[in-house]
C-alpha cells in the first residue's frame, strides 16, 4: 500500500492482527527484505508493519540533498507512519540502518518500545570506539560513499561491477540492481550514509546516547563481511535494560535471506518472551 504523509508518501506493507512488530530495513533494500519474517510473524498473532524508508525501492525519493535523507528524518516518518495506523505500543526489529534507526527511537521514546531487536548492526559506540581499526577496515565503504557523483560513478562502472562484487552475497541481488538503476535511486540511496555518517562523525569519538532500556536481543552473523561480532557483543554495554545475544551460522549480512527459518524462530522466541 502507499501511505501519504507529510514529506513522503512510502511504500509499506500492513498485514496481520495482534501486538504491532514494526521492520525496518537497510541499504540497500526495501520492505522486500522481511517476506520470509511477516508470514511467520502473522501465522503466530503479530501485526507487521514494513515500510520501505524514504530514498529506497518504491518510496519518494525527495529533493534537498542528502539532509532530506538524515536518520532522523527517516525515525520522523516511521512515527506519523505509526501514529496514521493508530498504533501506539510496537515491537522493532531493525537491520542494517533499520537498527541504528530503531535505536534512536528507543532511545528517545522507549514507553513505546515493547522490545527492540537489532540485527547486524550494534550501537555506534560499539562499532566505532576503542579505535577498534579491523572494524573501520571493514566500513571503508563509508567513507567512499561520502564522494557524491564519484561514488555513484563508480559503483555503476561496468554495469554496477563494483557495487555487485560489494553486495556478492545479497539473496536478492538482481532486484535490489535493477531498483538502484532507476535514476536518482543511487544518489538517495547512499544519502543516508551523507547525511548520518558524514566522515567527521566517523572520525570522532561517538557521541554518548541514552542506554537502551527496553529489552534488547542483538543478532549477528557469522558471514557477515561488514560487521565483526565484538560490535553486537559490546553493544551490551550501551543496555540497561534485559540484552540476549544470539549468533547466526552460515550467513551472510542478510541473514534473513540467508537463514529464514532461524531468523524468525529467534524473532518469535524474543517476542514470546517480551510481551
């Protein structure tokens, strides 16, 4: 369906009845990514809300530069989502960006947050403290996603060889190829990366934030080429409230392409356990 809202009108999909669980996706994805997750979800008495965020897939694509595309505009619209659904209370489940959306929001507003699941990424403070330098390796893309026209000349050189060879492991990669060769769907793709992880905020020490204080599991994946596991480990640092850790074999960054079936029985195991 596409809800209309103030800034943006996004493609989201609704399904279900029960206690809400509201999915947000990552780069480079859309609502697609959850369509082994929200069957099972349904089946067991969940409401799901999956949006696909401004800039990506079948959303609004906004003009402004990459500010239109700042984290914070992207929390903005997941709550007049919520509240054009009349919902109130929500479980999240966020991966990739999605997480470090989803944790802005618990960190602000955490009356609302039943639980919050976080997938793949930790909180910042995990990933870019303690000069942990094999983590930076590893997100050297970020840095060249900063370069706007080189970065986006350079992942399509060649028919996208370059971003192909960085998302090799993508289930869905033919798909999320051909939504990137709409044009401006690369620019406001990499835009979140502008605007909320400009180089100086990569290079600083990370801002100190409120503590989770909802309940908390991470979720990581042995393949993932991004993201160590020390980041999801530590990020029970920055928790006060109940943490669960759980690691997924024998997948990749996008473990619920991955690994479905293990994927939603942690979801469904987390969610039993939290109301």
């Amino acid at each position: 369906m596409r809800m209309e809202l103030s800034d943006v009108t996004l493609d989201v999909e609704v399904s279900g009845e029960g206690p809400v669980v509201l999915l947000l996706h990552g780069f480079p994805d859309s609502h697609r990514l959850w369509r082994h997750q929200i069957p099972a979800l349904n089946a067991a008495g969940y409401r799901t809300v999956a949006p696909t965020l401004r800039g990506f897939g079948g959303s609004d694509r906004p003009e402004g530069g990459p500010e239109a595309y700042h984290p914070a505009k992207h929390a903005g619209d997941v709550l007049e989502l919520l509240a054009r659904l009349e919902v109130d209370r929500f479980h999240l489940v966020g991966h990739d960006w999605g997480s470090g959306i989803g944790q802005g929001i618990a960190q602000v507003m955490p009356e609302r947050v039943t639980s919050l699941t976080v997938m793949s990424v930790g909180n910042l403070a995990a990933i870019f403290g303690a000069g942990d330098w094999e983590q930076r390796q590893r997100l050297w893309h970020l840095t060249m996603f900063q370069h706007e026209g080189l970065a986006e000349a350079w992942l399509s050189r060649d028919d996208f060889a370059n971003l192909r060879a960085m998302l090799a492991e993508h289930g869905d990669l033919a798909e999320v190829l051909e939504r990137l060769r709409a044009p401006g769907a690369l620019t406001a793709a990499l835009s979140i990366y502008r605007a909320g992880l400009p180089i100086e905020v990569q290079l600083a020490e990370p801002p100190a934030t409120p503590p989770l204080g909802v309940p908390v599991m991470g979720v990581w994946s042995t393949g993932d080429r991004f993201l160590m596991e020390r980041q999801m480990t530590a990020t029970a640092e920055h928790v006060s409230g109940p943490w669960r850790y759980e690691r997924v074999e024998d997948a990749g960054h996008w473990l619920q392409l991955d690994q479905p079936e293990k994927v939603n029985e942690l979801l469904l195991s987390f969610l039993k356990d939290n109301g």
